[in-house]
C-alpha cells in the first residue's frame, strides 16, 4: 500500500493516472493494450507499468512508450545570437524544409528532437534571432515535434486544473484556488463529520476525501437522480475511503427535520423494474409449452414418415433446450439477487446516513451546487454543531448577498465574510519574469462564517427589544421628578 501511494509510488495496473503535456492534462485509467489518444498521439500504456510517477515518457513507433533519457542540451546554436529582432521580417521563406521534408522526416522514424535540430540548422532567421527568441523557437518547435508525455499521480490541484481547463462548465467554473480557500475556510481534517453538498461532478468532494484521508465520516447531499462521482473516481482512492462515505437525497431533509422520517420514505432503486422470482419462473416456464408444441407436431411427422432419426434429433433439440432454460434461469435468478443486496445495502446505507444527520453534530458544512444556496444553507446548517465553519460557493455573487442577508436577520451564525480570490499567473525566468498576458476572469464567490448557539429564543428577544423601548420612558420620568 505504502508503494502505491507514498512518493515513490510506481505505476499499476488498473491504477488510475493523470497523462501531462505542457498544460495540459488528461486522466486515463491504466489498463493493457488499449489506445489511449492525448494531445494528437495515440499510444499504449503497457510499457508504463512498473514506473515510477511522474516519469516522463518518449512515444516511440507503434505507439509503445519507452522513458525520455536525460540528454544536455547542445548550446552550441545558441552561442550565435543577435542584439534584436528588427530586421528579421516573418515572409515564411526563412526556413529551407517543407512540410513533406518534415513528414519524411517522421516517416523514416527520426526522433523529435533531431527533427527540431534540423529546423534549427534549415533556419536563415535563427542566428540573427536575440537569445531569448531563440529559446521561445526552441521551445515552440519542440512542443510540436516532440511525443513526450509525463505520467503523475492525481491530485485534488491537478484534478481542478485538468477540468477547469478542459470542462469548467461540469465543475461550475470552480477554480482550483477558491477550492483551496474552501478546504481552508472550512477546516477540513481527518477526523471530521463533514456534510457535503455539490454539484461539480464530485471535484469538491473527492478533494475533501483526500484531504481527510479516510478518517471520519461524510455525508454527501445528492438532488435527484443519484450522486454523481465522476471526477471522485478519478483521484484512485482505495476502497476503505469509501466505507465511510454516507448518501442522503434533499428532499428527505424536510422530514427529518419535522421528524416524520422513516425507512418507507427511502426512495427505492427502480423496484419496479426489478422481476421478482416468481414473475421470472413464469416467463421462462412458458418457453417449454412451445418446445413442447413442436415435439409433438416433429414426433407426429416422424411417425407418419417413419424417420426415427428425425425423431433422435428433435429428442437431442429439447434435451438442449432444457439445459438451455435451466442456465437463464439461474443467472436471471443469480441477477435478482445481486441487484437486490445492493439495494438492501444502498437502504442501509441511507438508514446509516439519516441516523448520523439526526445527531445535529456535524464539524462543517460544504455547499458548491448549481441551485440557490439560501434555502440549502437554512436546512442544512440545522444538522451542523455549533462553532463550526461553513463555506458556500456560488459562481455569481447576487445569490450569495441574498444568502447573507438571510443569515444576518436570522442569527445562529458570526464572522459571515463573502470573498472573492484574484488570481494572476507568473512567468519565472532569468531577466524576463513578468505576469502572464491572459489570466482567469473570476473563479466565482464564496460565503463562510461560524455557527453559534443562539441563547434566548424570539420571545426573549422581543422582551429585550421592549425592555429597550421602556428604558427612554423611566429614564423620563426620573428626570421629570428631578426637575419637579
């Protein structure tokens, strides 16, 4: 276990891994002699096995990876370099290679970064070019030419990354650092009994899993429909994560509030779609009637006819048959009861759920859906300990501001602060580091603050609204008399 997941974890089987090219990232389960396609290169992940992550890897012919040895890069074309680019005019007549030159090139089976030497040696612009020019060349040919892939393991930074930039729609344009302030905000720890409720193809809650490290308990919040754990799946957790790992749907809070919850109230998993064994025997006895129909029409025949050996096959046919039947009906049979442990199990689970959302004790709440955060926060926060932390995100503030004015005139909870994270990417190089020229437009809102015991109830606080409108009125009269 230790090998898999310290950090000279090496490549398995079955494991599930993320594939990295420059920026950009895929994730891809580790299987045998299956074509895998990333970035315009198809290749196999057998020879990957038994790596180490974050190997790099070189896509050789046949698309078998083989991994990238470490070459010093020659730094002899670069001694040669102009004082600036003035006089150097983009006519597409600086390079002496075509493009059928270059497929030969790669048809002949010569490595990448031969090829971009060549390009470099076929370049009248390339000496004239400033140093820094003929790196960013360097790096851009190289990009292109290069089949290099580097496996690593996922991560909750990566996973974010990865769907932010290929998928922000499935996540809610939940960037990877407002999901870190929420991990933050919320104290997200081994240990805790956390409520999840998201939308973001399970993005937050996996990083919550992998954060907490199978120790403690969540329970996640589905609308209709089921829990959608795609992007959970992706992180490879072991099976023992997911032991602690509770259901419950939304629109059972309502009665476990009021409590008016109970087992029959628990939607059941397409029970009606599921035969029963009575309701399967009968529709495979039916089959025998008809075999039986054409053995006699078949045995009549024969006899008429006087061919015995027709009749030896017709016996050999229904012998088949029954043997036939008798195999369906122990598989349909072997199927009903598989689908029906795992909807006894399901059932228990949500009995398991619904017992430790009764409690009222949960260490932290976590909202990231596509609905309206106020109604959600106002019931679910009745489940969770007092002083506890609660984060919400929204990838619009207005629904927030409403939110946070609900909770202002309802009380129960301090420190409400709605936030918004500004993110700007860096470039780090000798004598040219700056901003990066594009950056994110926004990585949506969030609403966190604290639970507290409230100490007296409406009535109370409305003795003390009227104690405080009485006080004027005596502080009055005592002055009246002073003065009389």
């Amino acid at each position: 276990m230790e090998e898999s997941t310290g950090p000279g974890a090496r490549i398995r089987e079955g494991d599930c891994a993320v594939l990295k090219r420059g920026e950009v990232f895929k994730a891809v389960p580790i299987l045998k002699r299956r074509k895998v396609i990333f970035e315009k290169q198809w290749f196999y992940l057998d020879n990957a096995i038994g790596h180490i992550y974050g190997t790099t890897f070189e896509v050789t012919s046949g698309g078998s990876l083989q991994p990238k040895k470490e070459i010093e890069e020659p730094t002899t074309e670069t001694k040669e370099a102009g004082t600036d680019n003035r006089n150097i005019v983009d006519d597409g007549k600086s390079q002496k290679l075509t493009h059928d030159d270059i497929k030969a090139l790669k048809d002949k089976g010569i490595k990448g970064q031969e090829i971009v030497q060549q390009l470099i040696e076929n370049s009248t612009t390339f000496r004239d070019k400033t140093e820094f020019a003929q790196d960013k060349y360097i790096k851009k040919k190289k990009k292109k030419y290069e089949a290099v892939i580097t496996i690593v393991k996922p991560s909750t930074r990566i996973l974010s990354t990865m769907y932010y930039a290929r998928e922000p729609g499935k996540i809610n344009h939940l960037r990877y650092d407002t999901l870190a302030q929420m991990l933050t905000l919320g104290n997200i720890r081994a240990g805790n009994k956390m409520i999840v409720m998201e939308t973001c193809a399970g993005l937050v809650l996996g990083a919550v899993m992998e954060r907490m490290g199978g120790y403690g308990s969540i329970i996640q919040m589905y609308p209709q429909g089921g829990p959608v754990r795609a992007a959970t799946s992706c992180f490879g957790f072991p099976a023992s994560f997911f032991n602690s790992l509770y259901e419950f749907p939304l629109s059972k809070v309502d009665s476990l509030l009021s409590r008016t919850f109970s087992i029959e109230t628990l939607p059941s998993e397409s029970e009606d779609n599921i035969p029963t064994e009575e309701e399967s025997n009968g529709s495979l006895d039916e089959k025998p009637a008809s075999i039986q129909e054409t053995e006699e029409e078949s045995t009549t025949e024969a006899a008429m006819e006087g061919n015995q050996t027709e009749e030896q096959e017709t016996m050999d046919l229904a012998a088949e048959d029954t043997e036939n039947k008798e195999s369906k009906e122990k598989g349909n049979k072997e199927n009903i009861r598989e689908k029906q442990r795992k909807q006894q199990e399901r059932r228990k689970k949500l009995v398991e759920a619904a017992a430790l959302l009764k409690e009222k004790n949960a260490d932290g709440l976590i909202v990231a859906g596509r609905f309206h955060p106020t109604p959600l926060l106002l019931s679910l926060l009745e489940f969770v300990a007092p002083s506890r932390p609660f984060v919400v995100y929204c990838q619009y503030k207005e629904p927030l501001l409403e939110c946070y004015t609900k909770l202002r005139e309802k009380g129960g909870v301090i420190n409400l602060k709605l936030s918004e994270t500004w993110l700007r990417n860096y470039q780090v190089l000798p004598d040219r580091s700056h901003p990066k020229l594009t950056m994110s437009g926004g990585g949506g809102y969030l609403l966190s603050g604290i639970t507290v015991v409230m100490d007296k109830g409406k009535s109370d606080a409305g003795r003390l609204e009227a104690q405080k409108t009485e006080e004027p009125t005596s502080k009055k009269r005592k002055l009246e008399e002073l003065h009389s």
